[in-house]
C-alpha cells in the first residue's frame, strides 16, 4: 500500500507524509555533527589512558565507533522515534504500521543503513524510485520516516 505525501501532526498514522531524501539528509548531517561530538568525548578517557592518540586503524576504536554510532540511533529511534537531528527537520521514524520502532528494529535498520552508505549510498538514492519513497534499511527493518505538521 503506497505511502500518501499529505503532512500529518506529531503523531504519525499510517497515511503521513514519506520524507524527502535531502531533508533527511540534512538531518543526517546535523546527527553527524553531534555524533562527532560524542566520539570526541568518548575519545578523551582512551587517548588519557594511552598516553598518546589512537593508533590509525585500530581495529577496537573502530568497533567502539560503530557501537556508540549504533546506541546513538537505535536509543532515539526506539524511544521517540527522532533523533535531535530529526527533530529539528521534523522528522520521525515509525513502524511502517505507524506504531512506534521497537529496539530490534532500530538495530536492524541502523546496520541497514550501513550497508546503505557502504553500497555508495545506493540504499538512500533507491527511495527516489521506491513507489513508497522507502530507502533499503526502511523495508528491511519494516519502518519508515515522516514529515511532521508545524504546530
């Protein structure tokens, strides 16, 4: 059943509105941006103990990378439905039933939208063809992301 693109209000049903690729990518970069700040701090107590900086690839700094990535998405996502990026974009994720996104779909969809990124992003760019505007990681992790109505 395809997606209607009408706006909605704060909470989602399953007619809201699919967001845009560069509103999510907008989003996405303003994630970024508090993600690098989170991995800078993270790296503070790592770089005291070593006594010098990270070794250039560091298999253990690089999982550590990942994991914060994917307790930072997977938490908002599963509790709120927006990350800070997402909220100032008014975005959110949802079920595709327009239930809210349990933790085991949020995990699945932050990996998902690694594989995304990793094919050259070609999991993004797919929704631009999708008749649902849907990208990879949405259809594997069952969920989608809404525009939310200004109140």
């Amino acid at each position: 059943m395809p997606i209607s693109r009408t706006f909605l209000d704060s909470d989602p049903g399953p007619g809201a509105a699919a967001a845009g690729l560069l509103r999510r990518l907008a989003a996405g970069v303003y994630d970024a941006l508090l993600l690098l700040a989170l991995l800078m701090t993270a790296s503070v107590p790592v770089v005291a103990l070593l006594g010098a900086p990270v070794p250039p690839g560091s298999w253990a700094y690089q999982l550590t990378v990942l994991l914060l990535g994917g307790a930072f998405f997977a938490g908002f996502w599963s509790h709120g439905g927006q990350t800070l990026g997402m909220r100032a974009w008014r975005l959110k994720v949802t079920a595709t039933s327009g239930a809210p996104l349990s933790l085991r779909a949020a995990v699945i969809r932050y990996l998902g939208a690694l594989v995304s990124l990793a094919a050259l992003g070609i999991g993004f760019i797919w929704m631009l063809f999708d008749p649902d505007g849907l990208t990879w990681h949405d259809r594997w992790s069952h969920s989608r992301v809404v525009v939310l109505r200004k109140h």
